[in-house]
C-alpha cells in the first residue's frame, strides 16, 4: 500500500537536483504541517458539533488528549480556522499556565462583542455586553498592561459583571455574549491549547461558566487539547464535568496516513520518495507527526536528486537525531533538577513504558513513597502521566532513547 502512495504521483520528475529553498516539511513545535493528514474525522466532528449549535441544538465540548509531538496544537489551530471560516466566533488561548483567564479573554472578548454589535438580531445585546465589559476590566485585579482595554462605551451596565474572575463578572459576559451569537444565528468557541496546565480554580470556573451555557441553551463550547492527564484534572474540578465533555485520543498516524504526510508534500514539488525509504521512516518514527517531519525534512536535504532513496534517509538519521535533542528534547530536559533527571534516566532503562512505579524506584534503589513527590512533581510538570494506577509513562515519545544519549549507562552524574 505505500508502494502505491509512493508511485502514484506520474508527473514527478526522477532525476531532478534537490532544492533547499523547496524544503516542504515543517519540523517546528506548532508550525502547520504542508499535509494534516489523518485528522479529518475529528475535524468534521468538530464542526459539526458547531454546526448544532448555531441552529439551538446541544453539543458536547471537546478535549483533545494525546502526548508531546502527536500535533494536537497544529489540529486546533485548524479547527479554529475551519471555525472562522464557517462564521463562528473564536477565543483562542495558548498558555493558559500560571495566568488568569479573564485579562487573556477579555480583549478578545470585545472584538467579538464589537463585530456582533455590527448584527441587527444581535446589536442591543452586544452593546449591553460591551458596556459590562467596561466595568469588568476596571474590576479586574492587578494590571493589565498591554491587555488595557480602551472602549467608548459607558458602564453603566457594569452591574451585569461586577467582578473581575470567571465564577462572577466574567461568566455573565459569556452568557450574554452567547446570547448575542445566538441572536446572529452564531456561535462562540474557546479554543484552549495546554488545557492540562490551567490552574484548579480557573479550571473550575470554566466549567461552571459551561455549566450555566449549557443549561441556557447557548451556543458556546470549548474546543481544548492536552496532555493525559487533563481528564483526571477536569474530572475533579467538578463532579459533573464529565456530562460537559468528550475526550478525543490523538495518537499517532497510521501506516498510511503517515506514508502520505511524507509523499504527499514532495510529489507538490516534482520529488518522489522511493517505498522504501518511506517505510523506515514510517517504522522509526512511529507515525508521530513530529519525529515525521523532521526526519523527512532531514532526508530532503541529504539527497541530491529525486527520487530520495533509502541511502539518503539513513544518512539523515544523524542529523535528524541531533536536531532532535537540542530543539525538541532539551527543552523538556532543561526544566528538570537534577534528582528529576535522575529518576527519568532510571525510568528510560526500562524502556518506552509504561512501567510499575515499584519498578522504577527499585532501580533509584527506594522505596515507592519516598519517591512518590517526585513521581507527582513530574506529572505536574508534564514529562510522565499515569495510565493506570501505578503505572507511570512518558509523555514525550522516545524521550526513554534521549536519556539514555545524554545521560549514558555508565556515567549516571547528573548533566546540566
């Protein structure tokens, strides 16, 4: 079958001298891939999870769950786009960590605001909303910088949001803002990348805010991604988040939606893979997007005519690898101390996981509850989750193989 992806393209050109310059792949943390292949069952359960929604009709939020590099900020990003473009009103939120969602949404908020009071269905309510969200931003606590906003209307509606946080102020100019998308025959979707790192109380009163939306019948959901763990974290926010949400796994590529994310963007250019080098790439990387589009992009540029063999992708190999610890897999690794790094390197000689958290501290040579803060010191930190009790996995693929380079078997001294 990759055979056939590989040889489908008649008009490519053997023979043709590789361009840099017509590098296609992207191999950047967030960069759109030239192809998404793979997600359009999930992109058109999206929207048509929207799509009831302007017309009054119910529809769960979705939270995208997967680990590191399986490209879930490149999928919302799409379907905030795919959003907009059916006329939906968007929210976007992309580092919820250690911020207050309020002064993020609130000048977003108003853009909305501003173009639905453009609606006549929807102008009166708009225009009540935004006079609210006046009062609102002078209740905020703190300052709010850049995030000032400057509004000319008065406040004399400021009693509709009179405090600055989502389980007050901020939840009545969301109603109201529903009410307005509803009025235009809208919608009004928050999308939110890293859901996982949202703190308790502000996770809390997101679904509150949900809660109320969805009991008044308006047409505003959330469309989120993250890490695992998020579930649980969502779970125990509330006792009735689970009736809120449905939790979409994204994993990695199958064989042939992989084939076809490294053939596809080449044919575009006149360059063809041969099937065999296309199946070790697919092979070693998993089908994980990320590890794809570098390795893929590597195999570019080592070639120097198309069609790219299997001799040019295994001398990629290198350069990919080495690309891949300094710009993918330090990043993770300079957030750690040195006793995490510890822990991580014990765990990586198991293997890829996921592993008994009784195995993992016989081999730092303790005991389960001694290391079990640093077990949750870890999870809080994105770097392992749990996929069932005791048992403990990484969250970034082969991150077991990047500490076993860059800690070695026989030298276990902590590397800063």
């Amino acid at each position: 079958m990759l055979v056939g992806l590989c040889c489908q393209h008649n008009f490519t050109n053997f023979g043709l001298l590789m361009n840099p310059i017509s590098n296609p792949y992207m191999p950047g943390a967030g960069l759109p891939p030239p192809v998404l292949a793979g997600r359009e069952a999930l992109r058109e359960r999206v929207r048509i999870g929207m799509a009831r929604l302007r017309v009054g009709r119910s529809a769960k939020s979705v939270l995208m769950v997967g680990l590191h590099g399986v490209g879930k900020t490149v999928l919302l990003e799409q379907m905030r786009l795919d959003a907009e473009g059916e006329g939906v009103h968007t929210l976007w939120i992309d580092d919820p960590e250690q911020r207050s969602l309020p002064p993020v949404l609130a000048p977003q908020l108003r853009l909305v605001l501003l173009h639905l009071s453009q609606i006549e269905a929807a102008q009166d309510t708009a225009q009540r909303a935004l006079s609210a969200l006046a009062g609102f931003t002078q209740a905020l606590e703190g300052p709010l910088n850049d995030r000032l906003i400057d509004l000319d209307f008065d406040t004399e509606a400021a009693g509709l949001a009179e405090h600055g946080h989502l389980e007050g102020g901020f939840t009545t100019l969301l109603e109201h803002a529903g009410l307005a998308a509803k009025q235009a025959s809208s919608a009004l979707v928050l999308f939110i990348d890293e859901f996982h790192c949202i703190e308790a109380a502000q996770l809390s009163g997101l679904i509150v805010v949900l809660q109320r939306c969805a009991q008044s019948r308006l047409p505003i959901m959330v469309v989120g991604a993250g890490l695992p763990q998020l579930r649980a974290r969502v779970g125990n926010a509330k006792a009735y988040a689970e009736r809120l949400f449905d939790y979409p796994a994204i994993g990695p590529l199958s064989e042939v939606e992989a084939a076809q994310a490294i053939v596809q963007p080449a044919a575009e250019e006149g360059v063809a893979f041969d099937a065999e080098a296309v199946d070790l790439i697919v092979e070693k990387t998993r089908g994980y997007p990320f590890f794809l589009q570098a390795w893929a992009s590597h195999a570019w540029d080592a070639a120097s005519t198309s069609p790219i063999s299997l001799a040019d992708v295994e001398r990629a190999w290198t350069p990919a690898i080495v690309s891949l610890d300094e710009r993918f897999f330090r990043a993770y690794f300079d957030r750690l101390t040195p006793t995490e790094k510890q822990y991580l390197r014990a765990m990586a000689d198991l293997g890829p996981g996921p592993h008994r958290s009784g195995e993992i501290a016989d081999r730092r040579g303790r005991r389960v509850q001694a290391v079990a803060p640093l077990r949750n010191g870890l999870i809080g930190k994105g770097m392992i989750w749990s996929p069932g009790h005791g048992d403990t996995a990484f969250t970034v693929p082969f991150f077991d193989e990047f500490m076993q380079r860059i800690m070695p078997c026989d030298d276990r001294r902590v590397v800063s």
